[in-house]
C-alpha cells in the first residue's frame, strides 16, 4: 500500500471529497484495504468496487455492512459497461484479465482520473494479433516472437508498453515497477499513472510508430482512437520533442508520485 500512499494523500490533500475506484474488484480485498488505510478516519472519500459477478458483489456488500464502511459502494457490471461516477480521482485495477486492464485504462483516462494504478493480468490479445498475421513487421523484428512462448512473452512485454505509452499521450507520467516480488507472484508488473498534463504529442506520435512497426493494434488504442502511424509520421516521430501543455489548477498537481 506504500505505492498507492503519494496518490492518495496528493488527492485527499487537493479534492474534498475523493473517488477512488477498484475496477474488477472481485472480492474487493484491494478495496477493503485502502478503505480501511486511507478513508475510514477521513472526513470524506468514497471508494467504487467494479466487479461482473454478482455473488461477489453481495459478499462484499455484507462485509462492508459489518465493517460499517459506509463510504463503500458497489456496482455489479463489466468493467467495459459500468456507470462511473462523472469524475474519478484513483482507479486501480489489480489483475484484470487481458483486455480488462484496457478497459479500466480508457475510464480512467475519459473520467480525468488523477491517479492510476494497474497490475495486467494474462495479456492474451496482442500475442493472438502476432500469431494471426496480422502483424507484419519489416526487418528482423519478427524473430522476437517466431516462436509460441516468445510470442506470448513478447506479446505481453509490448501490451504493457503500449498501455504505459498511451498513459503518457494523455498527459500521465508513468512509473512501472514490480508490486510485489516474482516468488509471489509472475503477474506483478504495476503500471503508475499520474496526471501532469493536458496531453503529450511527442508521446503519441512514439505510440503511433510503434502500432505501425509492429502491426498490432490492442483494444485500448482501438477505443481511444489511436491508429497506426503513416510511413511518413513514423520516420517524423523522432524528431524534436513538443511540450505538453500543462492544465492550469488543482489538476497539474503539486506533490510527486
């Protein structure tokens, strides 16, 4: 919980009364905790759980009842189908499965979340993109995932890649860390976002590229409206770096994540 400390006190300090939201909840542990750590003595702060199957849902609803966390709510959807609240200030997502993590991804960015912190889990989309063909990159890129482990590997490595890269387009600066070490757990990759600027172009123009050198194109990118670059708007990606532009206000920020 030490990682999630800077986000939560940066927005307890700046909002008066905070969402944080726990898409793809699923008993709702990782929500349970931060309620108890961050906003049970707080004055304000409400914690959303996002989770598809209902006999969670009513499992954690109960054990909130008992604890009287009275600021915890609970929604029974997909994460791609949820009703967010109008504006989130933390969205975590701990192991939401293949393209759940994107989904999670695209509400945090279209909610203004201040904060996000996800751990993917079983990136199966983009090593299904390579197999199929579809993929098609010039030169000896394509050795890196000729054969099937390399390819699942690969495929996972450039899933997170994209998601940190599509983070920092949209004005996030981007810390990837392990959560917890590998003789926990192989799925312990944490992708920290925290919101400094408008947008970066720079950083799109560098997610372009690398869509179209590679040939894939995930659903987070599918559903923000990223597409490949052209030949030209690759080769021009490398040029001169252009400053984002810094939003004016609380959302810039004052303390570091």
């Amino acid at each position: 919980m030490g990682l999630l400390r800077p986000a939560m006190d940066d927005v307890q300090a700046r909002h008066p009364n905070p969402v944080v939201v726990d898409a793809g909840s699923g008993n709702a542990y990782l929500g349970f905790v931060v309620y108890e750590l961050f906003l049970k003595d707080a004055q304000a702060g409400e914690l959303l759980s996002i989770e598809g199957r209902p006999e969670l849902t009513e499992r954690a609803k109960g054990r909130a009842e008992r604890l009287h966390f009275d600021r915890m709510r609970f929604q029974t959807a997909h994460i791609d189908a949820a009703q967010y609240p109008e504006r989130i200030h933390v969205l975590m997502a701990l192991h939401a499965c293949d393209t759940a993590t994107d989904d999670a991804l695209v509400a945090a960015i279209k909610h203004g979340a201040d904060h996000v912190a996800v751990v993917p889990c079983c990136q199966a989309e983009v090593a299904a993109q390579l197999k199929e063909k579809r993929a098609k990159p010039a030169g000896s890129i394509s050795l890196l995932f000729q054969h099937p482990m390399h390819r699942r590997e690969f495929g996972s490595h450039l899933t997170n890649v994209i998601r940190a890269l599509t983070l920092e387009s949209f004005g996030y600066q981007v810390t990837v860390t392990e959560l917890t070490g590998w003789e926990h757990s192989l799925k312990n990759e944490l992708i920290l976002g925290r919101r400094v600027h408008r947008d970066n172009r720079r950083a799109k123009l560098q997610l372009q590229a690398l869509l179209a050198e590679t040939g894939v194109q995930p659903r987070l990118t599918r559903l923000l409206g990223i597409t490949p670059a052209t030949t030209g708007a690759v080769e021009s990606s490398e040029g001169p770096e252009v400053e984002p532009v810094v939003e004016p206000g609380p959302e810039s920020g004052e303390s570091q994540a």
